[in-house]
C-alpha cells in the first residue's frame, strides 16, 4: 500500500502504545512521519522501525501543552518536509481515582494533555492545512468519553471534550476541505492498560463481545483509514475499535 | 508610505481571494464583492497581522467591511 506517499503526518505521542503503531502504518502507507513525544529515547525508537521501513522520520521534543512548542513543531515538520497532510492529535495520560479523592493536580493535568493538547496541535496545523485546501486531523477518543467510568472522571471527561472538539473542527474546517474525525478505542494493550489486575481483564472480556483486549495496531488500521483517500467523504465522526464494547 | 500599505493590502487580499488587483477598490466589500466568508475574514487578519506585525483585535476585525476600512485600520496602528 502506498496511498500515503507524499504525504507527511504529525503524530503526538508517538513513543510508545498506540501513538507507535500509527506512526508505523502510516509510514507503511507511504507518508514521511514527525513524531511528538516527551520520552526521547522510546521516541528514537519509533523512528529507527520508520527509518527501516525507508520512510523519512522527524522526531520532536515537545510538550502538548505548551501551544508555542506545537506551532514550533509544526514549523518544524514544514521545514523538513515542505508541508503537512496529517495530523493524529495521540498524546494522552491517565490519573485516576475516585472523583472524591481525585486531586485538583489529576484534574488538570489530564485536561491539559489530553483536551488542551488537542486544541493546541489543531491551532497549530489548522492555517497551513486551511490555506493548502486539504487536510486530516484524527484525534484519538476513547469510548470512555461516550459511556463514562468510575475512577476516569478527568479522563472520560477529556476524551469527551475531544469529541466534541472534533465535530465542532470538523464543522469549522469543511469548506476547506480538511477532514477531521476521531477514533474512540476501547481498551487496548498498551502501558495504560498493563496496570488491570487479572480480576478486571477477565471482568472486561465479559463485555468486550470480540472477547478480549484490541491490539494498538487495530486501532492504527482505523487511523490510516480516516488518513487516506477512502474516508474522503467523512468529517465529524467518531469511529469506535472496541471490540463491540459500545454499540 | 500610505501607497505602499494599499499596494500590499490589496496584493494580499488579491493572492488570498483569487481577483485581480485592479478590479479591488477601496469601495470592495469583503462579503458582497469578494464572497468572503467568516472564515476568510478571520485568515485575511491574521495574515494583514502577520504582514503589517500589527494586533488587530477581535472587535476591531468586526468593523473590517471593506478595503478601504482595512487600509485605514493598519494605517491607524
């Protein structure tokens, strides 16, 4: 498949967990990739399986809540690939608790990296995208943000605001033809959820009707698609990959 | 230095409107001879921002109807 090739994709969160596998299908899809991160090692080795798979990779050091470091990484990518096609706002956190015995510092962060950070990588992306007439933005959801759970009160509520954020975009950026959709996972193997306990996993397979947790590489399939030229007629949507969990 | 400022402004609303500059007055109406749309109007401030390194601020972009209203903005800053 190279129905990406030309394109350059910016991917927040690119380290590790599903950030990785979508920075990796796209490249597989032909497009040269600038991956965000705060981790740099783990971001350095994002890019070396990019690299291998003779696509051109930029890493980036920045931090998603800062809006001046993403238009700074923007710029970036513009630099070094001469325009950007691709957006998948990625970055995410959790700090969970309780609501009553969540702190105000869980509260904020996860507001800040997970809705403020995509607020942020649209404001940076969305001028060049708008003045190019084209674009993809995909953010990355949870089917958290749709049915709520107990101990994600900021988490749920973040992924919430990213939904709503993607029809308000998707709205705003039609006429320019830029496309901005959202992916709302289910629960994914990846570090976030490593810490469930035996108990819950076989808890969660009695509702996931696919019967058992998704691959980050599931999900990066659904992202190629809203990032390639079969979803060209789709803007505002969120597309669940969660095993029939939310129907 | 005022030439210079319309020279610029409407080369700029020229390149992002697609209309030739001569067919731009100070009389053109961004929304009924240009069919700007809101989302226009909001890239043509930022770039008359960027171009000028002006501030134009929300309010004062409201009251941008015309070529001629712009021209006299950045004139004024």
């Amino acid at each position: 498949m190279s129905c990406l090739s030309g394109k350059t994709a910016l991917i927040t969160g690119a380290s590790r967990g599903i950030g990785r596998a979508i920075a990796l299908r796209l490249a597989l899809d032909g497009a040269d990739i600038a991956g965000i991160d705060v981790q740099e090692e783990l971001l350095g080795e994002t890019g070396a399986l990019i690299e291998q798979k003779g696509r051109r990779f930029a890493p980036i050091m920045a931090d998603v809540t800062d809006l001046e470091q993403m238009q700074q990484a923007v710029a970036t990518v513009e630099d070094a690939f001469g325009s950007l096609d691709i957006l998948v706002n990625n970055a995410g956190i959790t700090r969970d608790a309780l609501l009553i015995r969540m702190d105000a510092a869980a509260w904020n962060q996860v507001l800040a990296v997970n809705l403020t950070g995509v607020f942020n990588g649209i404001k940076a992306a969305a001028r060049a995208m708008m003045r190019q007439r084209s674009g993809r933005i995909i953010n990355v959801a949870s089917i958290v943000g749709m049915i709520g759970n107990a101990g994600q009160a900021n988490y749920a509520a973040s992924k919430g605001g990213v939904i709503a954020l993607t029809k308000t975009m998707a709205r705003e950026m039609a006429s320019r033809n830029v496309n901005v959709n959202a992916v709302a996972p289910g629960f994914i193997e990846t570090a976030m959820t490593e810490q469930l306990s035996d108990k819950a996993r076989q808890a969660l397979f009695a509702r996931i009707p696919l019967g058992r947790l998704g691959q980050p590489q599931e999900v990066a399939d659904v992202v190629a698609f809203l990032a390639g030229p079969d979803s060209r007629y789709l803007t505002g949507q969120v597309i669940r990959v969660d095993g029939g969990m939310v129907m | 230095m005022a030439d210079d400022v319309r020279e610029r402004v409407i080369g700029l609303i020229a390149e992002r409107m697609a209309v030739e500059a001569d067919q731009i007055t100070d009389d053109t109406h961004f929304i009924n001879d240009l069919q700007s749309d809101s989302l226009d109007m909001a890239e043509l401030v930022i770039d008359l921002e960027e171009e000028f390194d002006i501030t134009i601020s929300d309010e004062d972009a409201q009251k941008i109807e015309t070529v001629g209203q712009a021209i006299s903005h950045i004139e004024e800053a």
